[in-house]
C-alpha cells in the first residue's frame, strides 16, 4: 500500500490550458497524502472544481506554484455525486417501499398482489353553487323545515280511551223495578235495584261476559259502546235495563317510554290522550340536551324517528300518543368533518381528529370553522371554502338548477364561500349547517409548488452532504 498525496483546489476555477491539461496555481491548492491501494506507486492528485461539481484528477507537475495535471482522468466526484443524487430523490418520491417502514401496504403492493382490477367509474356529478342570498335563503329554509315526521302519523287523532286486551273490567246492571231479571220481587231481599257483575279481564280475543248477554267483544271499543250493547241484549229480558261499564285497571292500552330518560316508565293513556312531550315529561325528561337527542317513536309495527328539537321548536311535531304506542329516546350527536387547511388535529383543545359535535340546535358555518380551530394562515385559500353535502331535487329546482341529469332523488351539492370579502363572512355565519356536512378548505395555489419543492431540495442537500464526506474522507 502507496500513500497517495491528494491536492485540493481552492476558491477559483482552474485555469485549462487545452482538453487534456489544466494549469492551478500552487496558492489555491492544498495537497495532503492519503494510502490507497488501486495505485502501486505514490501519485500527486489534485481535486478541481468543475461545473460545481469536484472531480479528481493526477497531477503531472509542480514547479514555481503552478500546478499542472492531466484532466480526462476518471471523473470519480462528479459521477459519484450524480448517483447520490438520483437516488436520494427516488428514494424521496417513491417511498422504496422495502427499505422505508410501513404500517399498511401501499398502493403498488395492493394493485400488483389484486386478482381482478375493474374499470374505474365516470366521476360522480354534482352540483357546485357559489353562495348568494338566493341560495343561502332556500337552503336554510329546508334546512329548518327538515324532519316534519310525527305530524303526519297515522292513528294520532286518539282522544277517547277504550278497552284493551288485558284490561279489568266492572260491569253494573241497573232495573227500573223489582221483579226483573236481576232484581228479586220480594222487598228487603237486598238493597237497590242494581246487580254487580263480578270484574272480569278482557281475554285475548276481546271478549267478556255477561250474563243473559253472552260473549260481547269489547276490545278497541269505548265504555259507553260497550254499555249500550248491553242494554240491547237484555232489553227482552230485564226491565228497562241500564248498564255502566268501566276500566278497573289498564294494562292493555298503555304507553311505554324507554332509552335516554330520567325515569324509563310504562302508564296508561289518559282520558283524553296524551301527547308526546308529556309523556316524556312523565318519564322524567331526556338525559342530554335536545340538539342531541332523537325520539323514535313505534305504532302499529312501524317506526318513526325524529329530533326532539324539531318537536321542540314545531308545536304540530308534539304528536297525540295512540294506547300501545312505543317512545325510545337515543343519543346521537350530530355531527360534521373538516378537511383541508385548518389547524393540524390535536392543536385545538386537545380535539385528536377532525370530527366535530354540534354545540346547539342551530350551527353556523362560521361556528363550524372556528371550533376547528380556524383557518390556517400559512396555507388556506379563503376563496375557496367548500361545504359538501346531499340535496333534495326540489330545492335545487327552487334555486334555478337544472336537475334532469342526475338520475337520483338526493343530488350531491357542493357550496362555496369566498372568506376573503366581508359578505362571505356573513353569509358563512348565516348558513345553518346539517348532520354529517363535509366542511373543506382548499390550500393556496403556491402551497402545490412548495409541497414539490420539499422533497427535491432536500434530495439535494442530502447529496452534496454524502459527496462532501466522500470527498473529505480522501
């Protein structure tokens, strides 16, 4: 093993004489020995910069401070550092898979391992409408009228309570005379001129009965209906008979209310009836506030659902509970995501996703983004704030749009703010929002061209640092 004494020019470029010889001066040279095993013998080499790039090359000759050496040696800097490059930037854009860690296969891995790749689909049509009054007025119209549901229930115009299966039932008989059917003619035999019938519980088929009357179905029918049935069969019988029927005890015609209340409870229907809000408040009232709390109710096999602050707010949704009706209160907030260029998740409160929970019956827009934490200075477009949700085909035809294209009921609608002028401002503090809305925010333009820029400047700086070690290492 030779030591190899290696010159290192320094400052300015080398003076080239012709193509194959360049001259230095000795001054902006430093050399230093260094063993190497490709040479047998000991060989002055001189390090040059070229294009920005060092490149190595044999000195010939030294004499006076001038420097002479051959230039079309191997250029071992130059290619070296143009390797390293290439590679840190393909190891930067394509995340080489099998040398980075990864949590989850990546896309390359699921496609080359998939049995059968479909046809990607036509992309999905929408319809994008930058807010104006016009809009903003006709979506938050629906917005408020949204739900309507317990108004139109079938069987809720239920006043009059009548017999159910199960019920206990006490019939009184009265005569106009001793003598009768009921009545004995002997005087003092016993008091009045009325006979109890013994209690009886209305079987499953609806019927009690009555003696000299037979099996009457009372099931579903009123007191007095079922009074003046009596009356009717015993009238060829008994002296201007009379009858008085009444509910001893309800255990058919009842309402349960169960799920989110104080006091989950199962009564009997009043006189009258009972409406919705009552009997909740019978039950002790809802655990959580309105804005989170749905009210689904159960009749006739068939169920209803709708949040309690639509029946709060409109008196027609505290519908007339019907005798078997069923009302089950649940918890469930509701709710809208936030994309794009707002604060980094976990920044904001401690809130870790992108997730948020309505804080009232009605959120704006405005109060959506700023419990998102805002904006994001650095990046945001405030031109460009979008809301994604689905409309019905009526409204957007309210508003002018035209609808026949899209071949479903629901057409997905996206609507834009522009934050960057005052009326977007209000407008985005006007617009109610509704359950599960997208919010997004688009990043500026320029952010693109820095998102580029990151990963090829840091290729970069990574190879000049590989190819100064490699060169100082000499």
């Amino acid at each position: 093993m030779y030591g190899l004494r290696t010159a290192y020019l320094r400052g300015c470029s080398a003076q080239i004489l012709d193509r194959d010889f360049g001259v230095y001066p000795r001054s902006q040279v430093a050399i230093r020995s260094q063993p190497q095993v490709l040479y047998h013998k000991v060989e002055d080499v001189a390090v040059t910069p070229q294009h920005g790039i060092c490149t190595v090359i044999p000195i010939l000759d030294e004499c006076e401070g001038i420097v002479v050496a051959k230039t079309e040696r191997f250029d071992f800097d130059f290619g070296i550092s143009r390797i390293l490059a290439v590679a840190a930037i393909s190891f930067s854009l394509t995340g080489c898979g099998s040398f980075i860690p990864l949590d989850s296969p990546d896309a390359v891995a699921t496609q080359t391992n998939a049995a059968l790749i479909t046809e990607p689909s036509a992309p999905l049509a929408y319809a994008l409408m930058p807010v104006n009054p016009a809009i903003l007025q006709a979506t938050n119209a629906f917005t408020d009228s949204a739900g309507m549901v317990f108004s139109r229930l079938p069987g809720g115009n239920y006043r009059d309570v009548t017999i159910g299966i199960g019920d206990i039932v006490t019939v009184t008989v009265y005569e106009a005379q001793a003598g009768g059917l009921f009545i004995p003619r002997e005087a003092g035999v016993r008091p009045g001129n009325f006979v109890d019938i013994p209690r009886q519980q209305v079987d499953q088929s609806g019927n009690i009965n009555i003696p000299y009357a037979g099996s009457i179905k009372v099931a579903g029918l009123t007191p007095r209906a079922v009074s003046n049935i009596i009356r009717e069969r015993l009238k060829d019988r008994a002296i201007d008979p009379q009858a008085v029927v009444s509910v001893a005890e309800q255990r058919g015609n009842q309402i349960s209310v169960l799920g989110e209340v104080n006091s989950p409870l199962r009564f009997p229907v009043d006189p009258g009836g009972i409406r919705l809000m009552g009997a909740i408040a019978r039950a002790g009232g809802p655990k959580y506030p309105s804005y989170e709390s749905t009210i689904t109710i159960k009749r006739e096999g068939r169920t209803y659902s709708e949040t309690m602050s639509s029946v709060v707010h409109n008196p027609n949704e505290d519908a007339l509970l019907a005798p078997g009706d069923v009302v089950f209160l649940t918890r469930i907030p509701r709710v809208y995501m936030v994309f794009g260029s707002t604060p980094s998740p976990g920044s904001i409160g401690g809130t870790n996703n992108r997730r948020f929970t309505f804080e009232n019956d009605n959120m704006s827009l405005a109060e959506a983004i700023a419990k998102a934490g805002g904006l994001d200075g650095a990046r945001a477009d405030s031109k460009s704030i979008y809301v994604y949700r689905f409309e019905p085909k009526p409204l957007l035809e309210r508003i002018g749009i035209a609808v026949s294209q899209f071949p479903t009921k629901s057409v997905p609608a996206v609507y834009k703010f522009d934050m960057s002028k005052p009326d977007g401002w209000f407008q985005a503090d006007t617009f109610r929002m509704r359950d599960h809305d997208v919010i997004s925010v688009a990043e500026s333009p320029s952010i693109e061209f820095i998102k580029l820029m990151a990963p090829l400047n840091a290729a970069t700086a990574n190879a000049d640092n590989i190819s100064s070690v490699v060169v100082n290492s000499k």
